[in-house]
C-alpha cells in the first residue's frame, strides 16, 4: 500500500479548521497572515504566497527568481 503524505495548512482564525486526526504522519503547517477571525481566516490561503512557496518546496520548484 502507498502511504501518501498529507499537509494541514492551517489559519488559528479560520472558522471552520478543525482536527485531521485520520491521517498518519500528519504534516501541519501554521499560517501566519494578518485577518480577522472568519472567512479571512478561511479563505486566505489562496491569496497568501508562502502557502504556494510551500508547496512548491514540497515538490522540489523554485518559484523565486
């Protein structure tokens, strides 16, 4: 069986986070952007690039020049 490994980003202001308690090796990631608790917490991610730089460090690209 292929274990796959899984990345929890994550916002302490996203109002609808919650526990990932079924993966094994559970890699969580923090992020840390100025919002105020709701949909800013939620819906940040996708505006924020170090949640692209940090995946794409995952991968092995270099998204910086």
């Amino acid at each position: 069986m292929i274990k796959v490994a899984f990345t929890d980003y994550y916002h302490l202001k996203d109002s609808i986070r919650g526990h990932l308690d079924y993966y094994e090796k559970l890699d969580k990631v923090e992020m840390k952007y100025q919002v105020f608790w709701g949909n800013q917490g939620h819906f940040g991610y996708w505006l924020n690039s170090s949640f692209y730089e940090n995946i794409a460090d995952r991968f092995g690209v270099c998204l910086k020049s």
